[in-house]
C-alpha cells in the first residue's frame, strides 16, 4: 500500500481525465461514470473493513441506503437541503455503523458475517415498513437545487467528495493506524499481545468504512432522486464484496478497479440482457474460479513475473527491488 | 381471545417446523464447511417450483403430492452436490470468502433460472385432496395439512437426531463441526464428507421447500426471506447444532405468528429482537459453542 510516484502519477492521469471528461463526452455516459465514481467511494471504504481490518461485512448496503436516507429525510421532514444531508449523511451511518460494529466484533470469521447481515437486515426492515417516517416501499424523493440539476455541476461535486474520500482512506490505509489494522489483519492474536487493542481497532475501522458508505449512498441517492428501501436489502451488500474481490483486496485500487468493471458491467448487461442475474452470476462464478487474487492482484503479480523474467539475465537487479 | 392466541400459536409453530427443517440444513453445513450458504434459500426455492411442477403432472392428487415430496428434495440435493463437488471443492484451499461468493453466485444464476424454466408469475400449489379439511381445535379451524407439517418436522428432528447420535457418519459429522482438520488427520475422507453433508443439507432445503409449497403462493424472492430467517435460527440456535436449531426455529415461528398479533407490520423485527438478546447474553448462540 505504499505511496509510490508511479501509483500518485497514475491517481493524478485518472483525475485528470475524470476532470475533462464532461467536455468529452455527453450526457448519459456522464451518469454512468458517476455511478462508477460512487461506486468506487464505496467498494475503497468496504475494504477498510475486508482488505484492512480483515472483517468479512455483509451488511454494507444498510450504511449506504443510511446515506441516502439522511438526505432524504432531512428534506422531507426538515426541509434541509440536499447538501447539508450529504454532509450530515457520514455521521447518521457512521453512528448505525459503530452500534452495529460493537456489538458484532466479539465474533469473528463467518459469524461476524452473517452478524452483520443480520443487522442490516434489521435497518432494512425498520426502513421498508416504516410507512410515517420513511415513505415504506415507495421510498423518498429526493430535491435537488436548481445548481446541481446541471449534470456536469453534479458530476464535479460527486468528483470531488469521491477523490476527497478516497485520499482520505489512503491516508488511513499509509497512517499508524493503518499499519496496526494491517497487523491485526494478518495476526489478530499476535497483534494483541504486543499491546494493541484489536477490538478498538476493528470498530474504529468499521465505523469510518461505514460512515463513508454513507456518503457514497447520498451521493447516489441525489443522484436518482430518490432514496428507497431496496438500496439496503442484503442482496446490495454484495455489491461491494464482489467488486473489492473482482479488484483485489490487497491493492488500494483493487476496489476502485472492481468497482468500474462492475458498475459499467451492470449497465450492459441490464440493458442488452434478458436474464442480468443469470449472466452476472455466471460472470462472478468465473471471476473467483479463475482470478483468486482479483484483477490488479493477478495483473501485479503477471508484472512481477515479467520482471522477474526479464531481471534472470541480471539477478543483481533484484536486490534492488522495493 | 385466548383461543386466538393459542391456533396462532400453533400456526406459529408448523411455521417454525419449516423454517426449522431448511435451517437444520443449513446449520450443518455451516457446522462443518465452515460457509454460510447463500444458496441455501434458492436450493429451497428450486424445490418449491419443482413440487408445483411434478403436483401439476398429477394433476392435484394425493400421489402427485407424495411424488413431489420424494423427488423434488433428491432432485434439489442432486443439484447440491453438484455445487459442492464440482465448485466448492476446486476451491477448498482458498478463504472461505470465496466459497460464500461462489453460493451467492449461485442464487443469482439460479433466481435467474427459475425465471427462465418457470417464468416470473406467482404459483400455487393446493393441498393434497387427503389434508384438505381442517381439524377443530377447541372449537376453531385448525388446517390439517399444518398438522402435516409439524408431524414431519419432528420426524426430521428426530431421524437427525439418530443419525448423529447413533451412526458412524453422525459422529464423524459431530467431531467435524468441533474440529475439521483434526477429523482429516484421524483418516476420515474430508472431501467426500463435505460433499455428503452439503448433499444432505440440500435435501433438508428441498424438503422444506417441498413441504412449504401448498402453503402460501411460490414466486421469486422466497428464496431471500428464508434464507435471512434460516440465518438467524443458525446465530440464535448455534452453529452445527441441530438441537438449537429446533429451539430457534420454534422462537422465531412463535415469536413472528403472535408478532403478527401485536403489529403486523414489524413482525420480521421481532426475531431480530431475539437475535440482538442472543447475541448479547450467549455470542454463540443458545446451544453453541465458543467461538
């Protein structure tokens, strides 16, 4: 995970393009790729649980659908306006994150699994049934001011919190804290016994993973307008599993990668395909079987092998890699 | 008033047997592989359209409904080792992580498929012409086919409860779900011992599904709901554990049949009620061990 110059030059060719992009291309592949960008916040803050404390959630999707529910019910019964509730949105999820995390990390492994998609299930329901408070199945729409009802003046707020959240959990990642996380990660036990508080640590990680979960789910829900209980079923908190695996859970980008193939996967094959399950199913099927390691894990270690390769002719090479 | 309370209570109950039956299946396959299968609650569902297909054939009679209660859970526990056989196992070596994402890919493809063979419309399966009528308890209608229902779920709790207890497959099963390599290392063949009880946890999916169909409609989603209530009678009852998983089967079928009494809508958040008590006083659940 460390910051190299090459991977900041790419981070920065990958803003760069983002930034030019809506003169580059017109209105609906602007949505698409904000879609993509949400995405991305979001599978990179899942792997601050997954890749970082090693916590396998399967609940994410009640964070994000928090998200969007705090800009929405902020509206409806506050009348606050939309970017006050994205800006609230990380505290709302982040609170549920870490009463659900305090009670979940005493478990562990497939248990704290299935803990955590219990519980998501349980906002889900509170959510979906609660007819007075949160509209119940028809959802709640969400305004948004006149300003950002410009694409490109949406696209350019969305840009900017996604690449601000997405540096910020770079830093953690390259942070002390981020280094104990990565001790847990490998040796829960190990790490307890030269003094660190492994519970504090995972709780602490899950709330900030959650919290800006929510972000991302505000940002969508502005997106679509709209913010409805099916952007918390337990079906949505495999969105995020999938694509930090697709990508590989031990690159920082792993996620982001994932989350673009998938998204724009989605998009496809909801739109050309009759049966969208059947082939993104199949499509995961063959993703795990043959790409253990996710698509940046397998293509990092292709160029290892490459330079290995190429550095035999002269093995004192070697020593001088990182 | 109190006669309400107690035929929702017996409602509660034959609900609690269905969900207890898919659960057992489930609980032991997470006992002994280690993986919650996600594809527990499509194995069901599979089965649910498979018995309204074969009941169809026979045109509602009373054979038709035995036939359907044989076939459809072999046909589903076929289909079950085949996951494990030719998936689950070729990634064994590998995290849990991607056994779970293989049975979540796995109810996609299969939501998808039931859609393709069976289309997306609703389908009812009608009691067989024998279960047809009701009993009078106290007074009031009781739907014989619910009796049904509870008589086979005991059934099931005890057939299990012999084979764990009493046969050599049955205590390989329990050391398995106390220490799985351990079991290896003592000679007993793993692979063919997951594969065995994914099978058998198929089948209990499938015989729930078999026996749920008359109740209620068959349409996609029923997969979703069963799997998240078998999840949670695998937390409250604990892991491997086919005794907590009747306890927890049976709380959760009560608690929801008189949540529904109480407020209709909420009822589903009264077995996350339960779930959150559990967790609090027992984390491994009420017949589990430590984990």
């Amino acid at each position: 995970m460390q910051i190299t110059a090459k991977s900041l030059a790419g981070f920065a060719i990958v803003v760069f393009i983002l930034v030019v992009s809506p003169y580059l291309t017109d209105e609906s592949n602007l949505f698409v790729l904000m879609d993509v960008l949400i995405a991305i916040l979001f599978a990179t803050s899942y792997n601050l649980v997954l890749g970082g404390a090693g916590l396998l959630s399967f609940g994410h999707a009640a964070y994000f659908g928090l998200g969007a529910y705090t800009v929405a019910l902020l509206q409806a019964h506050l009348g606050l306006p939309m970017l006050v509730g994205i800006a609230l949105s990380p505290i709302v999820a982040g609170v549920f994150a870490l009463l659900v995390a305090l009670l979940t990390v005493r478990l562990s492994g497939m248990y704290f699994a299935m803990l955590t998609l219990a519980f998501a299930q349980l906002i889900y329901t509170v959510i979906a049934e609660w007819y007075s408070f949160t509209g119940g199945d028809n959802g709640i729409p969400i305004t948004v001011p006149d300003y950002f009802f410009v694409t490109a003046h949406y696209f350019y707020l969305t840009l900017g919190i996604v690449v601000g959240g997405v540096l910020l959990l770079w830093l953690i990642g390259n942070s002390p804290f981020g280094a104990a996380l990565h001790a847990i990660r490998e040796n829960p036990q190990r790490a307890s016994f030269v003094g660190l508080n492994v519970k504090l640590y995972q709780v602490a990680a899950f709330t900030i993973s959650g919290a800006l979960s929510g972000v991302a789910g505000a940002l969508s829900g502005s997106l679509h307008q709209m913010a409805f209980p099916s952007m918390l079923y337990w079906t949505e908190s495999a969105q995020p599993v999938l694509m930090a695996l697709a990508g590989g859970i031990h690159a920082f980008f792993g996620p982001a990668v994932g989350a673009a193939i998938f998204t724009v996967l989605n998009f496809f094959v909801a739109s050309y395909a009759g049966y969208p399950l059947l082939v993104f199913g199949v499509v995961v099927l063959v993703l795990v079987m043959a790409l253990p390691e996710g698509v940046v894990g397998t293509f990092r270690r292709w160029l290892i092998r490459r330079r290995d390769a190429g550095s035999r002719a002269a093995p004192a090479s070697r020593d001088a890699r990182p | 008033m109190t006669i309400d309370i107690l035929i929702q209570l017996l409602s509660g109950v034959s609900r609690g047997m269905i969900l207890f039956v898919v659960a057992s299946g489930l609980t032991l396959i997470f006992g002994v592989l280690r993986i919650p299968n996600f594809c527990h609650g499509s194995l069901y569902m599979l089965s649910a359209f498979a018995t309204y297909s074969i009941t169809t054939v026979f045109g509602g009679s009373n054979l038709g409904f035995l036939a359907s209660l044989i076939v459809a859970p072999l046909v589903v526990m076929a289909f079950g080792a085949a996951i494990e056989f030719f998936l689950l196992r070729r990634i064994s070596n590998r995290e849990h992580l991607y056994q779970l994402i293989v049975t979540f890919a796995i109810t996609l493809i299969v939501a998808d498929g039931i859609k393709l063979i069976w289309g997306g419309s609703y389908r009812s399966v009608s009691y067989p012409p024998m279960l047809e009528g009701s009993l009078s308890v106290l007074g009031r209608p009781f739907p014989q086919y619910y009796v049904l229902v509870i008589a086979a779920g005991i059934v099931i709790a005890a057939l299990l409860a012999l084979i764990i207890e009493r046969t050599r497959f049955g205590r390989v099963l329990s050391a398995a779900v106390i220490d799985p390599e351990m079991v290896g290392a003592l000679g007993v063949n793993v692979p063919r011992l997951y594969t065995t009880v994914f099978a058998l946890g198929a089948w209990l999916a499938g015989f729930g599904g078999a026996l749920a169909a008359p109740i209620g409609s068959i349409s996609l989603g029923i997969d979703n709901s069963i799997i998240i209530e078998s999840f949670a009678v695998v937390i409250i009852g604990g892991s491997g554990s086919i005794v907590g998983a009747f306890a927890a089967a049976l709380i959760i079928g009560i608690v929801q049949a008189l949540g529904i009494m109480v407020a209709p809508r909420l009822a589903i958040g009264f077995i996350f009620i339960a779930l959150c008590a559990v967790l609090l006083l027992r984390p491994q659940g009420l017949l589990g061990r430590r984990v």
